[in-house]
C-alpha cells in the first residue's frame, strides 16, 4: 500500500497535491449542483425543460469563452493565480444569487451563471494538468484519476444535500430557496481563495516553456498533432454524454412517472456515489493496467448500458442501467485529459486552456430537452449520449492500436 501511495506522487509535492485536489470537491458540488436546480426552476418558474436546459448552456458557455483567456493568464501568472481568480469568480458568481432573487426572473439567475461558470474553468485549465505534474510522469493519469474522485464526493454531497433541500414539500414540487445554498457556498469558496492568495505553490517548468508565450503559435502546433485533435474530440464526445445524462436524470425518472423528484434525485446521488467509487478504483487499476486499454473496456460498457436503456425494458433495469453507465463513464474524463497530455511539454498549459473549451458539450442537453418536449418521449434523447460515448470507444481503440 505505501509503494502505491509513494509511485502516485512525491514527497516534495505532498501538500500542493493535497491542496489542489480539495479544488476537485469544490467544483465537483458546483456542477451537480445543476442537476438539481435544473428541475428546481422547472417547478418553482414553471418553465419548461427546453427553458430549463438553459441553466447548463450558459454555465458552460463560461468554459467555452473563458477557456482560452485563462489559459493565457496562467501561461502568464502560473497556476496560483490562475486558482485564486477561479475562486474569486467563482464565489462572487454565487453571491449574485442573492440580488438574482430579488429580480425573480429566471434568466437574471443565468448571468451568475455564466460568472460561475468563468470561474470554474480558471479552477480546472490550472488544476488538471497541475496533478498531472506533482510526481512521477508513468502514474500521471492515476493521480489525476485519484484527484477528480474527489470531484465525485462533491458531485454526491450536492445532490443529496441541496437535493433534499430543494425538494421537501411531500410532492418533491416545492422547497427550499436555491439562494441558501449559493450564498453558503459563495462564502465558502471566497474564504478557500483567502488561503490559496497566501499559500506557496511550486510552479513546474518545462524545457520548453519559452514557447508558451506564443499563444497563436502554440495553438497552430497543438492543431497540427491529430492525437491531440482526436483526444480534444473524445473529451468532447464524454462532456456531451456525461452532462447530459447528468442534466436529464431527475426529468427522465420524473417525466416517466416512475418516481418523484426528491426521490430521482436521492437515486442520482447513488449513481454518483457508484462514480466516486469507480474513479478510485479506476486509479488503483491503471497503476498496473494500460490506460487507454482501460478506457476501452470502460467506453464498451457505457455504450451497452445506453443501448439497454433504449430499448425501454421497465423503470428497475433502466434505473440499473443508468447507475451502472455512472461506474464505466466515471474514469473517462481524467483518462482521455491525461492521454491527451502526454509528451506536450511546454504546450500543456495551453493545451489544457482548450480541452477546458470541451464542458460547453453540456449543452447537448439543451438537444435531449427540445427532444423531450416536442416528442413526448423521454426515452428517446438518449441517443445523444450513446453517440458520445461511441466516439471515446473508437478513440480508445484507435489509441491502442497506434501503440
């Protein structure tokens, strides 16, 4: 067990890497937080989930045109800095809830948003390729894949937590005021930045870091690597399937009229439990087993567990099938971002700024609620995800067999 824990970082970098992988949690909550409030307005404003879905497009929006701009900023100011924006972006979007609720209209919600989501994407384009870095680079994608369990806990803790919160009347119709929760967690974040301002993190330099000033020039070399291009598309294809399953959950169990949205979203918090569970255990397995060979085998399970979904077999083995999609979809995201990394250099902070661009794959559920709505069926929009999760199973192959 200590030969694991001593191969997965090193001691020099022990609390940097502990210190960064809190950040996981804390925006792991942030995006499952979503999930929930998706189907809050949808009760509490009386929109529909079209409107709803507007909540995940405008948040990942953020990432989309922030990715790039803090990329260049953390090329530039290093990986501290690049926290401590994140943060203050990040706990300042929260706190806008409170002057959003006094408007009470939907779309003033979507301008905090859109700040959160800004703030989120400086958190990930410095914290993922920063684990990649504090240690050993053969153990690069377990230690990612260690750290983003952690995004897991986070994701479980806001659904059940902020879940319940949000959905007490007895009909799951009515509760409490999403305000309480972001302005506790706006709080918090803004405090959490209070610590990283004073903290020293190492910043980890490459042969060729003179290069990452050459913002234009980076992106045309990235561009013409195609593992790169590919592993950017993958990401893609896993943001589009991931967020949207996420998204859909509570509308698919509700809208089927299998269960009430307190209870969709207590089954959510297990399906993503199971996801915690699997990253760590995820971690554990690539020490010994090939990355991409893991990927692969995780990449088949998710496209049979859609395919099993789609041929709507009842509310137990479809309920089933999503939980079990969370334990194989669950190591994709560190996998791919890692194995897209490899061997980039001094590239990898730019790198990393556009892979951040892929989160804005969210708003294929915007795609799966028109679905939803203009058909009546909500079985249907999963076909969406399966094409997704297709696409990082021709990646996986196509990765094994160039080695």
């Amino acid at each position: 067990m200590k030969q694991n824990q001593a191969s997965l970082s090193s001691k020099q970098y022990a609390v940097p890497f502990i210190l960064i992988t809190s950040l996981f949690f804390m925006w792991g909550f942030a995006r499952a937080i979503l999930d929930v409030l998706n189907k809050h307005f949808q009760n509490a404003l009386d929109i529909s989930i079209t409107q709803s879905a507007l909540i995940q497009v405008t948040t990942y929006l953020g990432y989309f045109l922030m990715a790039i701009p803090a990329g260049l900023f953390i090329n530039r100011q290093g990986y501290r800095r690049g926290v401590v924006s994140g943060l203050l972006l990040f706990g300042l979007g929260s706190l806008a809830f409170i002057p959003c609720s006094m408007l009470g209209t939907f779309y003033a919600y979507l301008v905090a948003l859109f700040i959160i989501g800004c703030g989120l994407v400086f958190l990930e384009t410095s914290a993922n390729p920063y684990v990649t870095e504090l240690g050993p680079k053969e153990t690069a994608t377990s230690r990612l894949n260690f750290s983003q369990s952690f995004n897991g806990v986070g994701s479980m803790f806001a659904t059940l937590v902020v879940g319940s919160f949000l959905f007490q009347g007895a009909d799951g119709s009515a509760g409490g005021d999403a305000v309480i929760p972001y302005t506790i967690m706006g709080a918090f974040v803004l405090l959490i930045a209070v610590v990283f301002a004073r903290v020293q993190l190492p910043e980890i330099v490459h042969e060729n870091d003179g290069d990452t000033k050459q913002g234009a020039h980076n992106l045309k070399m990235l561009f013409r690597n195609r593992w790169f291009v590919f592993g950017l598309l993958a990401l893609l294809a896993y943001e589009v399937a991931e967020i949207s399953i996420n998204s859909y959950f509570i509308n698919f169990v509700t809208g089927q009229n299998w269960m009430k949205a307190a209870t969709g979203s207590t089954i959510l918090t297990i399906g993503l439990g199971v996801f915690m569970l699997a990253r760590f255990i995820g971690a554990a397995v690539m020490s010994n087993v090939a990355a991409e060979k893991y990927l692969a085998v995780c990449a088949l399970g998710t496209v049979v567990c859609i395919a099993i979904l789609l041929l709507d077999l009842g509310r137990d083995i479809s309920v089933l099938a999503l939980i079990a999609n969370y334990f194989f979809e669950a190591i994709m995201f560190p996998t791919i971002f890692a194995m897209t990394l490899r061997g980039l250099g001094g590239l990898t902070k730019s790198a990393s700024s556009i892979l951040m661009m892929t989160p804005v794959g969210g708003c294929g559920f915007l795609l799966m609620g028109i679905i939803a709505d203009s058909t009546d069926n909500f079985t249907l929009p999963f076909f969406i995800p399966l094409a997704g999760f297709a696409f990082v199973l021709v990646y996986a192959l196509r990765y094994i067999a160039k080695k």
